[in-house]
C-alpha cells in the first residue's frame, strides 16, 4: 500500500515530494533529423569517380570502447577523409561513462568514390582506437550502424563506434536501433520449503525490480545458467508467464507452484552530476516508505536536473527513473532524501537507475509467454507500425554447443538473422526473432499462430542436438500451415528438395539427367545397378547424410562399358574402382562385394572397406531415408559446381566452387570460390533453362500446394563432353537445399574461440550493404509472393512497388 512521505523544511531542494504516482510521459528522442524522409529523393548517385560529393555525417556513440579498468576517461572522436587531415573535425569531450554518447553532426565536402573515412576516438592526444569505411560502403544509400574499432595492439580491445552517414542532397536515415539488453528464464516449480530467494522493488508498479538475492531458485539457476544469462541485482522483472502487470504477476512470482517463464531486462545505471547545489532540482518524487530501496522520479521541471538534460541529452533523466545513490553511497529513501539535504552549495552526485528499453522483436505479436533465450537484437530495425503482415524468424539455441551452436552469434542469434530480418522491416513486414524451446513446444505454436508467417532458420540437427524431436517440431509447422499461416520453408518442401531422389523425380526436366534411377529395396538395386553399371560410370547417393557421406562414384576397372543401355549386365566377379566423395579415398571390390556392402555392411561376403561409412543403405526402408539414387557419374565434376543463390524464383547471385587440388568434393580440402553476377551471359543458357523449370518443379517434387522456397540454393555440374564449346555446356541440377542456407556476407557475425563475442557490428560496412541489398531483395519477393499466394495486394501496399518476376505454377509435363 501506498504511504505518505514526510514532509522537509527545505523543499527547495527537491521540488515536491509526493506519495501520488505520477503519469510517466517519457522523454521524446534527442536526435531530430533535419530533412525528412521521402521515397521520392531514393534516387541512385552516379557511379562516377570524378564526381565529387558532399556527405553528412552524425557521430552517435561509442560502447565499452575501453577494457581497463578504472575511471572512464574524457574522450572524443574525431573524423577525416583519410589522407588529408585539413578535412577533420572532432566532437566534443564526453566523461564519466565508458558508453560515450555525442550526436555531433557535421558536413564533409569534396569526398571522391575512392576515398575513405577515418573515425577514431581520442583522450587528449592519445589515439585509444581507429574505424574506417570506405565510401562505396556508403553509396548510394547511406550507412547508419556501428563501426569495429580496433587499436592494432590490445586483443582485449572490443568497441564500437555509432555513425550514421548518408550523401547531403540525398534520403536521410534514421539512427540505428537502441541496444536492448533484456533475457528470459525458466524457473521449475517449487516445492513447500522452497524459497524463491528474491528481494522486490515495486515502486513504479510495472518492473519488479530484484534489490537482493540470496538463497533459493534463483541463485540455483544462476549457478547453472551461461553468464549472460545469470540474474543479478538491479535487473528489471517485466513479465512472467506472459501477464506484463505487476499486481498479476507478483503472486505467481512468489508462490511458485507452476513453472514460470520470466522475461527480465538489465539496467540502465549512470550519473547525474550538479557542480554546486544552489537552488532546487526542479522534480517530484515517490517512495512507498522510508526504508524502500531507492526514490522514484515522477516529474521534472525547472530546476538543476532540467539544466543537466539540456546539457546532457545522452544522459537524460527521464521520468520513472530510480534514485539508488548519493555522492556514491546507497540506502534507504529516508537516508538518501536527508543525503540530499546536506549537499545544500556543494557538488551532489546521483546514480540513476532504469529499465532497459523494450526489444524491437516484444511487438507487434506478444511473444511474453516464450523464453527469451537472446540478449539483445543489435541491428535490428524498429518494427513498422502497423505492418503489412507479422512475421517470425524461428532459431534454435544448443545449449549444450559451445556459443549455442556453430551459426550463433555472442547474442544467441544465427549470425545471418538480421540481415533477413531487416529486409522484412524495409519491405513493410514486422519481423519478431523468437527461439523454439523443445520443452516450450506447445506454448511455441500457440503463439506462432498470432503470425501470419514463419521463417524456420534452424541449421540441421539442431534441434535434436537441443534435446528436442525434428518431426515433433515439423509436425508443429505443418499444424501452422494448416491453419493458413505461410512457412518458410515448410517442412515437406525441405524433405523433397534435399532428398536425393529429387534428381530421380526432376529427371526430364532440363537440368535433369534422364538415366537416373532410384532403388528402394536390395532386390530392385541389385537388378537395376548391374544395368547401368555396365552402361556407363555411375555415381551412387545414399537418400541420407551430408559432406559426402554416403555417395560413391564407381568405374569398371576393365572399361568395358556397353554402347547402349540395357545390351549387358555386369557380372558379380567384375571389379570396380570406388571413390567416396566424403575424402576422395579409393577401394577397389567386386560389383557382388559392393552390392554386399551397400545392402548389409561390412559383412565378410562384402570384404575388408577402408570406410567410415556403415553402409546398410536400405536400412529403415524408404520412410527412414533407406534408398539409393543411381546417376550417370559426370567426370566433369573436377572443374567444380556452380550454386544459384535464389529467393523464391529469381537467381541474385552465382558461385562457382571448385576444390583446391582438383578432387571430387569441394569441402573435402577446402574450396577456391569465384563469384558472378546474376545476369551473367556466361550461365545464360542454364539460367534460361533453370527458369522454365522453375515453372514445374514444386508440382515435380511432389509439394505442388507450397511456393517456391523464399531463400534456398541450387547447385549444378557439368554433364557435356570435355571438347564441347561454351554455347553447347550441358548443366544439369545436382542438389537443392533450403533447410538453412547461408548468407556469407554475414560470417564474421558468428562466434568462434578466437572471437567469443562476434556480433553483427563485426560485419565490415561493405558486407553490411551487401546483406542489406540481398535482405531487402528477399523481403521484396516475400511481399510478392505473399499477394500472388491470396490474389490481392497486402493492406496498404497496392503501390509498394512493381512486382518481382516469381514462378508460374502450372501442371508438369507427362513423365
């Protein structure tokens, strides 16, 4: 209950002291553009080096730019086309705090196309760590997001640098999104004697904010919980089993008798320094006793505390925000108002307190009932209000994996999710990254309906690696689709594209290879391969595995191949020469100890195998991936495959892999990759043969009810003889694949041992660009799809823009 404070004589200190909670209007952002923002000024600068250009330029912050310990220094940041310094111009000094907050703006003139810029963040003379970007990174677009400072010395140095850039006669950007930093946890339900172990301040009735631990379940959690996810002192209680109100959530909060799913947001902590107290502070203040833990902020008006957020925006005091200390010593509300009393014409230190900001990914669907399992969504942009459609991106966390799994950023994100994410937000789509958690799985799917699609980016094998069960949770996505929620991709649409029997189905197509079989039982193959065997070299894919594993490529030893297919059939003493693609090694055994091998393992009939593989091939039969694909072997394979990067049906990029000494598998000893443009005239013919296949290939692959994959790869080998010319190149598809693929732009994002805590800020600028362009492409053909799949434009976007080129569905051929 609410109690009146006592009143002071010297109230002109403090301003008024209430016990009535004030209304909490917040503080409107500092930052005001100064030109609007309008679609109409999007237009593209001249590629030309001799042009020169005009740049604004907005130096925002800086964080944790310094990991030694002690006082945080005064420090500024200067900016300069690199290599003329008579161009620089350097903010102002910031000190107290080791996340320094400028918003300096300037004008640079006369930058060329080739030039670069230099930041670099300063105390006095001496250089604490230098970024550059270079202007191709900024054109035609503009830059807003963090720079990678580095010194060249301290590895321990990890800072970043907030700029935001863009060409003066061109659009403006908004700032980068704020770094939230909030997390969830999943406390069991406790027992008669167990104690939750849990102090509460509740002063401004929407956190619980924890003012103690001691022993029980929280402390038991923190002993087992990845650093980062560990509770502690000051963090912000907002939500618990997804109520967001206080006085709903405190009961279950202390009872305890359910599992319960708390979603919590670390501190804002700073200070507010008045040189010589003289005259009042200007603001009204709350506290429910004396002895509560701190005094709550519930108006400002004149006085010392308006004069500091004039001086100092980027450290503001904003309304809600919690006194906790005095010229550095906490206490009580009663301790600290009679701390304020004596400072009377002295200096007077505040620490401040206060939540963190909400996450970009909270709205516009209430995901509160979902644990968080992420720390921060750094780069992502703020969700558009309303949005055209609400949009997910499902992850896994392993968290039995090293930095959860080998794809994860130091925030618990796949490195790669923001760079989809924001090409959703830029196409109009919220886009909300959430986490499954296998013990979570029908609270996870209750709310993935509130979506009107879901993006599934879960490498393979990671959910079993979590704990969980892959057809549990595919059965979940095809719940959803049911129900008419879009999936990407949905779970039959990964099965048949990265199943090898997709090239036995996809066989007259134009890219297809029509001698090729598949075999579902030992009977069928141990007919069919002598056939082909003895036609010509064939290669042999296990319906199942990875990397290789699984797929040999097999040769009559003697040649004696037959003109024409059917003429002969191999005998069981003929002896092949076997290559696995996994390593490239050779065995050399007879067709019957092959046949052997592959129907029951290395069993004495089928001799001694210099392999890891079991064999077994038809274990489980054809539901558990028991088949063999049998295709031509195309000796061509040596000069490399090309992969066509696709969203939905429009290549936007080609690479050509080819392994470095020239064996069979690319990733056997490393690649050597060369990249081409989409329009490419070297890949025409494929390209325009790919497309008219496009048209029939989900009815081919049996999903003719599903769209194409919004982001998958398409990979093909060459199938033409060593002499033919360019224009006669057959390429035929050797694989699909849209469980998860890569965007590469975005690796550095990911976490390894010599860099635990890679983030999205460690993408260089010109990578950034390039995710972007390529996200925002995939957002486009979202969009675009999305209004093919309902036969009208989404609410509000009937101009967006002109429609990307996607596939045509209609009835295949007649096989």
């Amino acid at each position: 209950s609410k109690t009146t404070v006592p009143t002071f004589e010297s109230t002109f200190v403090m301003g008024n002291v209430s016990g009535r909670r004030s209304c909490c209007t917040g503080v409107v952002s500092n930052y005001v553009p100064d030109v609007e923002f309008n679609d109409d000024k999007l237009k593209h600068v001249a590629d030309s080096e001799c042009r020169p250009l005009r740049l604004k330029v907005l130096i925002i912050s800086a964080r944790v730019f310094d990991v030694r310990q002690g006082p945080a220094p005064e420090a500024y940041c200067t900016c300069e086309v690199k290599g003329r310094p008579l161009t620089q111009f350097e903010t102002h000094v910031v000190s107290g705090t080791f996340e320094p907050e400028w918003d300096y703006k300037a004008t640079i003139n006369d930058i060329s196309h080739s030039d670069e810029l230099h930041f670099a963040i300063r105390v006095g003379s001496r250089m604490l760590g230098e970024a550059t970007i270079s202007a191709a990174a900024i054109l035609p677009f503009g830059f807003s997001g963090e720079l990678r400072i580095d010194d060249g010395k301290r590895a321990g140095l990890k800072a970043y640098l907030t700029v935001g850039i863009a060409p003066s006669d061109q659009m403006h950007f908004p700032p980068p999104a704020a770094l939230t930093a909030e997390y969830g946890i999943t406390l069991p339900p406790r027992g008669p004697s167990e104690v939750l172990g849990a102090e509460f301040d509740l002063m401004d009735r929407t956190f619980a904010r924890i003012t103690k631990l001691k022993d029980g379940c929280i402390n038991a959690h923190n002993s087992e919980a990845r650093t980062d996810h560990q509770v502690k002192v000051n963090d912000f209680i907002y939500a618990v089993n997804g109520s967001r109100m206080v006085n709903q959530f405190m009961p279950l909060l202390m009872y305890g008798g359910t599992e319960l799913i708390l979603l919590i947001k670390r501190p804002k902590i700073f200070s507010v320094i008045v040189p010589q107290l003289t005259s009042n502070l200007g603001i009204d203040l709350y506290f429910d006793s004396d002895k509560s833990p701190g005094v709550l902020i519930t108006s400002i008006g004149e006085g010392h505390i308006n004069d500091w957020n004039m001086k100092r925006p980027d450290l503001a005091v904003e309304l809600m925000d919690r006194i906790i200390a005095v010229n550095g010593v906490e206490g009580t509300a009663s301790q600290l108002l009679n701390r304020v009393q004596t400072c009377s014409g002295r200096r007077l230190d505040l620490l401040m307190l206060r939540a963190g900001s909400d996450s970009p990914s909270a709205l516009p669907v209430d995901v509160s009932l979902l644990t968080k399992v992420s720390t921060n969504d750094l780069g992502l942009l703020p969700q558009p209000d309303p949005p055209l459609a609400r949009t997910a991106i499902v992850q896994v966390f392993v968290r039995s994996q090293e930095f959860g799994g080998h794809d994860k950023s130091a925030n618990g994100h796949r490195y790669d999710t923001i760079a989809i994410a924001n090409g959703f937000i830029a196409s109009g789509l919220s886009c909300q990254l959430i986490h499954y958690v296998h013990e979570q799985h029908d609270v996870f799917f209750e709310v993935c309906s509130s979506f009107d699609v879901v993006i599934v980016r879960c490498s393979p094998g990671q959910i079993e690696a979590d704990g969980g069960e892959q057809w549990r949770f595919d059965d979940g996505l095809r719940g959803l689709r049911r129900r008419g929620i879009q999936v990407w991709p949905a779970p039959d649409v990964t099965a048949m594209m990265s199943a090898r029997d997709a090239l036995v189905k996809i066989r007259h197509l134009k890219v297809g290879l029509e001698d090729t079989l598949v075999y579902n039982t030992a009977k069928e193959f141990s007919r069919g391969f002598r056939q082909t065997m003895a036609f010509q070299p064939r290669l042999l894919k296990q319906n199942q595995g990875t990397a290789g594993e699984g797929i040999w490529i097999a040769h009559l030893k003697s040649g004696n191949y037959c003109a024409q297919f059917g003429d002969r059939i191999c005998k069981d003493e003929e002896i092949l020469t076997l290559i696995e693609a996994y390593d490239g090694h050779e065995e050399k055994h007879t067709v019957a100890q092959f046949i052997e091998f592959c129907v029951n393992g290395c069993t004495e009939k089928a001799g001694e195998w210099n392999t890891r593989s079991r064999g077994k091939f038809f274990d489980g039969a054809k539901r558990a991936g028991g088949q063999l694909v049998d295709r031509r072997f195309c000796s061509r394979i040596v000069e490399g495959e090309l992969r066509f990067s696709m969203t939905g049906g429009i290549c936007v990029g080609i690479t050509h892999r080819q392994s470095k000494d020239g064996g069979l598998s690319a990733g056997a000893s490393g690649s050597v990759y060369t990249f081409y443009n989409a329009d490419d005239d070297k890949f025409a013919q494929l390209k325009s043969d790919f497309e008219e296949d496009l048209t029939t290939l989900m009815h081919t692959l049996g999903v003719p009810e599903e769209p194409l994959p919004l982001w998958w790869t398409a990979d093909f080998i060459l199938a033409s003889p060593l002499a033919a010319p360019q224009s006669e190149e057959q390429w035929i598809a050797g694989e699909f694949a849209c469980a998860c693929p890569e965007i590469d732009e975005c690796v550095a994002a990911y976490c390894t041992p010599e860099e635990p805590d890679a983030c999205y800020s460690d993408i260089t600028p010109e990578n950034r660009i390039a995710a972007k362009r390529l996200g925002d492409l995939i957002g486009a053909t979202a969009i675009d799809i999305l209004q093919r799949l309902s036969g009208r434009a989404l609410p509000g976007n009937e101009a967006i823009r002109p429609s990307v080129r996607t596939q045509r569905v209609v009835p295949p051929p007649p096989n």
